[in-house]
C-alpha cells in the first residue's frame, strides 16, 4: 500500500492533508475507509499524517471512494507523482542527514522565515567566502572537497529561499545581534563583502529585512536563546514550524508545537522594537 520514506515532503504532507479532508467531506470515518481498502486503520492513519507515501493505485481507490470527480482526480494523482520526486537536494545526501533533508525541504517552501542570529550571520544571508570560513569551524576534518560540497549545498539553500523564482516569493526577516558584525571569523576582506552584502538589503526593497540589535539595548526576550527560525506557509493546512539551533546539527529542534512557536514569536516581536528600522544602515566596524 505504501513505502516508508525517511520524513515527510512538504508537498507529501499537503497531498495527505487534502485526502483526510475529502475522506471527511464524503462522510466517511477512517475505519471505514481502511476497511473498504482492506487494511488496518493505522495504516491508513499513517498515511494521512504524510508518515508513509502512499502507491497511486491506493490513493486512485481512495478517491473512488470518497467521490472525487475525474478532473480532481487527475489534479491529486499529478500532485502525488510530484510529491514522490527527490528533491533538489537529494545529490547531496552523503552530507545530508534525513531530518536536515526535512527542515531544507520545509524552508524552501516557506513564505516567511523569521531568523534571530546571535553569534554570525544567518545561513541564508552568508556570502560564500564567510560561508566557507565557517563551514571549516564546524567541520574540521572534512577535506577541501567535502566543504566545497556543503557550500554548493547552502548555495543552492539561498537560490531556493531567498532567491527563488518559481515559487510565490518568500521573505526573509533576520535580527541579528551587533556583536556579529564586529566578530571577525575570516579575514577583513571577507568580512567586508559580508557586512556590505547584508548592508544593501537596508537600502533595497525586496525580499529580506535585516535589523541589527544595538549591544546598547542591553536585554531583550531572546538574549538566552541560540539561533532561531520561525517558518510561515502559505498553505492552511501547514503549521508554523519553529527551529532552535544547536552547535552541532543534530541538537537541532524543529517543532509544530503551537506554544512554542507563539512564544518565540512574540520574543521576535518584543526584541524587534529594540532594533533600528529595516531600513537603518548597517552600523559597519570602522578600518581594515
């Protein structure tokens, strides 16, 4: 009936979401459904929560069932062949743990990403040669060829965020703690085209805010927290997820949890006020 995957797409999540509502739509309880294909209703439950992905003939069954005219019909069955495709980050998964792979997946369909960066710039805002610099700290026995593929990975990260165009646009609103400018993790060069690249967004319009915290503003509600990101969807049936970073990448936190997201949230917003405007240039270190 199904295939185990390594964690949910956000177009499987979708496609899961939209057969729930149809089988409810029709009137019909989960048991009965999972009686009428023939298998335990856990295993249907599964699938409606994107736990497992689902073969076309059963979700072809399930739309008989549920009285889904042919054009819908057709509509879900292309949306479920979508949704089985890798993703564009799948060449990369020697480096790529499946739940990175999960949270990758959720921010390139996101349409708002909140980021809080309290010790360098965030992931999606690092010039390549920053990026590189940091990519060595955090994997100090990789080899040259090993980092130039974790930097083409987060190269291509940026392209399907911040600088997508297939997509509805996504917007980027990044607090970053002042600190981080003055915190010189490669040489001045390096640091120079990375703080001019996060001071242009200050005088363009676009896609990505940037708000430098002033160290003079002293305390604010995410002071004890690591870096932060809140993801916001445009579609209904996605949740706001929220990821609290760690040192290393699998003390990563993502959550649905609703509190959580809510709590944070209003820490962005309460630490945002504290901030110059979006459009205050960057308060750049002076000399080399």
């Amino acid at each position: 009936m199904s295939r185990p995957r390594s964690g949910p797409t956000v177009a499987l999540r979708v496609l899961a979401a939209d057969l729930r509502a149809r089988r409810e739509a029709a009137g019909i309880t989960l048991e009965a459904a999972a009686t009428a294909l023939g298998v335990h209703h856990m295993t249907l439950s599964r699938l409606e929560r994107a736990m497992t992905a689902p073969r076309r003939a059963t979700v072809s069954h399930l739309l008989r069932l549920y009285g889904t005219p042919a054009a819908d019909t057709d509509n879900v069955l292309a949306a479920l062949d979508e949704a089985l495709l890798p993703g564009w980050w799948h060449p990369y998964r020697a480096i790529l743990p499946d739940h990175l792979a999960g949270t990758i997946d959720l921010e390139s369909a996101a349409s708002l990403i909140r980021a809080y960066a309290p010790g360098v710039v965030p992931e999606l805002l690092q010039t390549p040669d920053y990026a590189r610099a940091l990519l060595t700290l955090r994997h100090p026995r990789a080899d040259e060829k090993e980092i130039g593929l974790r930097l083409r990975l987060l190269q291509e990260r940026q392209q399907h965020t911040v600088d997508r165009t297939d997509q509805p646009p996504m917007r980027l609103w990044a607090l970053i703690e002042e600190a981080v400018l003055a915190r010189r993790v490669a040489s001045p060069q390096v640091m120079r085209e990375q703080l001019d690249h996060l001071d242009r967004f200050t005088t363009q319009r676009g896609a990505v805010s940037v708000q430098v915290i002033p160290t003079a503003a002293g305390s604010h509600p995410l002071l004890l927290s690591g870096p932060v990101d809140i993801l916001r969807f445009t579609h209904p049936t996605l949740a706001d997820r929220l990821i609290v970073r760690g040192l290393h990448a699998e003390t990563a936190t993502l959550t649905d949890d609703r509190d959580a997201v809510r709590t944070y949230q209003a820490a962005m917003d309460v630490t945002a006020t504290v901030a110059p405007s979006p459009s205050t240039r960057l308060p750049l270190p002076e000399g080399p």
